[in-house]
C-alpha cells in the first residue's frame, strides 16, 4: 500500500494517509444515513462496495505496486465490487425514480471504468509485443549432410570443471588441493564450475570457501550489515551425481554471505545480503557434516530446478555435526512494541513470520546434531545481532 515517488522524487504519494480520510468520510457519510432511519436492511454494504470501488480503482494508479505495462488485476476487482454494488442498490430501489439520475451517472462511471481498463490491456499486451521483438536472436549457419542450410540456435558451453586456489596457488581439481592443504588452509572455490563424482573429505583444520566476494572473506556469524542490498551469486559450485563432500572433524564448509539488519520494504530481517556463494547439488550428490564437522550456509544450498526435494542431491549431519543458517525474520514490529511485549501475560510474537532457508535440499539431522540460527534487527537506528539460537538440537531449542 506503499505511494509511489511523485514525479521521481524522494516524496511519495500520501496513499496510507489519504486512504485513512476516506474511511473517515465514508463512515461519517454512512453513519448519517443510518441515524435518518430512511434505509433498509442491506442497503449499507452495497454503498461501502460501491464507494470503495471507486475510490480505489482512482488511488491504485499512486500506488508503488502500480504499472503501466502489466494488466491491472486490483483494478478489476474495483470494478466488479462497484458492478456488484450498484447492482444491488438497483434491486431495493427498483421502484424508485430517485435512483434514476444517480443511476445514469454511475453507468458512465463504470463505462469509462472499463474503457480504461481496456486501454491498460492493449498497453500491456503492446509493451509485451515490444519487447519481444527487441529480444536479440543469434543464429549460426552450419553445413548438413543433405547438403541444405540449417539454422540452429547458440548453445551455452558445459559448465567445465571447478579451479581452487589455496592462498596465490592454483589447483585444477578439489582433490588436488585438498591433498596440498595443511591445518589452516583455506581452499576457495576460483570459478564457477562442476565437482565431479567422487569423495572429498576436509581434514581437520581446513575450510572449504564458496566465496561471496574477491577478497575471500569467510561468511561469519557476525557478519551482518545495516542496509540491504538485492541478493545475488558470486560464486557457484554445481555437484554432479556421485559427488560427495564430507566434512570430518575440526573441518569447515563455508557459503558466504553477509546477512542484513534491515527489514520492513527492504526484505527481512536476517535475510542473505549483496553477493553470495552457492552450491547446487544434483540428485545423487551428498554433503554430509560429521561429528565436530561445521557447515556454515548464509548463502544457499539448492538444487538444480530451485525446487526443493525435487532431483535434489541431500545433506546430512550425524550426530555432534554442526549447522549454521540465517534466521530471516518477516514484518518485525519494532523495539517499541517488541519492548512492550517482553514478560507481557499474553507472550505476543514480535513477528508475523520466520524462515530457516538456506540449504534448501533436503537435509537429515540425527539425534545429536545441532542447527544454529543467526538474524539481526535494527531498533532505535542501532543494530542488535543474534547469535548462537540453538534451532534444531537434542534439548533447549525450537526443535528437539
């Protein structure tokens, strides 16, 4: 129900406010009517749809969710609710000439409603149109046995197999620098590329880096940030069936992010912020965390449709493994209601929803393991981090 910007401005439409008045005026309007006594059971209902209707079918073009090029759906509805609504004022007053002015004029409303309507659609399907003639096409002429032209399409290049470098070193395959690592080693994924089938194990000591920026910096559970920034892969690792990453004791698998503070219209609380790295596990691919082991996942873990549990490959952490998600926290009420709740009778929830989401392949936790959860929460224009909430575990967390 956000305005949008007047005239790209900073300023925005006062929808909120003006949507507020009308309440007002329509229930001052309403209550008149009521208290004259000159009215029938049924009458009220249809005059709040009609008046609505129209009220909103006005203010949605100043809305933020408003654009030209897409076919108003919320406009529509305006329509049918004024349709509905003066159809039912005709019926108690199909007797009564009074309604006849009244009934010419809306009948010009609704047909400049729909006359605009329809002018919203031809834009639509135009700007569609449009668009898709822009789309560039890049052909290439090959020869064929049957010695005829044929025209077919670029196809991108298979994704090759994934670099890593230890400090300055490069390495060609994960086996190799897994070999070449010593305790304190941080192996990082170079480029974007497929593991193949086989099993990879990181020893104790060593962490394997999915990258979210050129600095290889680690994801950490501090590392949280005051403004939100649109989510985007940096860095992607794709596991081929057979693959097998196992993550001894004292061993690390990172996928890096920064998690945000802000919440409200700027997405969630805790949600993964600015470039990510990202692991895409095939059917058949396996990840699994063993005791002592530590899987820290602030960017994602999915699968190849970014469906969840459909062709995914799966994690597992056995009993004294370790995972470490994001908390994303949706329409947070603030620190003065959030105050106003602590040691409260009723134990209100100061959020309408969470999400846990960041390995989205099915994951397996044996009795034992534990899943940490991490968010943060801007209060008073400063930032207050939580850290270390026992999710999923044997005893003292949401889920045991």
């Amino acid at each position: 129900c956000k305005g949008s910007s007047i005239f790209g401005s900073s300023i925005l439409w006062p929808t909120r406010e003006v949507e507020i008045v009308f309440y007002i005026i329509l229930f001052a309007k309403l209550w008149a009517f009521f208290k004259t006594g000159n009215y029938s059971k049924g009458q009220l209902f249809p005059r709040i749809m009609l008046s609505y209707g129209m009220f909103r079918f006005v203010e949605e073009f100043f809305r933020v969710s408003f654009a030209w090029n897409k076919m108003p759906l919320t406009h529509i509805w305006c329509v049918i609710s004024m349709i509905l609504g003066w159809l039912i004022l005709q019926k108690h007053y199909a007797y009564k000439p009074v309604l006849h002015a009244s009934s010419r004029i809306m009948k010009r409303v609704l047909r400049t409603a729909l006359a605009i309507l329809l002018a919203l659609q031809n834009l639509s399907m135009n700007t569609s149109l449009a668009q898709a003639k822009e789309l560039p096409v890049t052909e290439q002429i090959v020869d064929v046995p049957v010695q005829e032209k044929a025209v077919i399409p670029d196809r991108p290049a298979a994704t090759a197999e994934a670099t890593w470098k230890i400090g300055s070193t490069s390495y060609s395959s994960l086996s190799a620098a897994l070999s070449a690592a010593s305790s304190g080693s941080v192996i990082v994924l170079a480029a974007d590329g497929t593991l193949g089938a086989g099993t990879y194990t990181i020893p104790n000591g060593v962490k394997l880096l999915i990258p979210m920026d050129s600095s290889n910096t680690l994801g950490a559970t501090d590392g949280y940030v005051a403004t939100y920034s649109t989510p985007s892969d940096y860095r992607i690792l794709t596991m081929d069936a057979g693959a097998k990453i196992i993550v001894a004791n004292g061993g690390s698998l990172n996928v890096a992010s920064k998690y945000s503070a802000q919440g409200q219209d700027n997405g969630y609380n805790g949600t993964p912020s600015g470039p990510h790295g990202k692991i895409i596990m095939n059917q058949g691919s396996n990840i699994t965390i063993q005791s002592g082991g530590e899987l820290l996942c602030f960017g994602f873990i999915s699968g190849p449709n970014k469906t969840s549990g459909v062709n995914d490959g799966t994690v597992t952490v056995q009993s004294g493994g370790i995972v470490r998600e994001l908390f994303q926290i949706r329409d947070f009420r603030g620190g003065t209601a959030t105050s106003a709740m602590n040691n409260n009778s009723n134990k209100v929830f100061p959020f309408s929803q969470y999400f846990v989401q960041n390995v989205e392949v099915p994951i397996t936790f044996n009795s034992g393991s534990t899943d940490y959860v991490y968010s943060c929460v801007t209060m008073s224009s400063s930032q207050f981090p939580m850290a270390d909430i026992k999710f999923v575990t044997n005893s003292g967390g949401l889920f045991n």
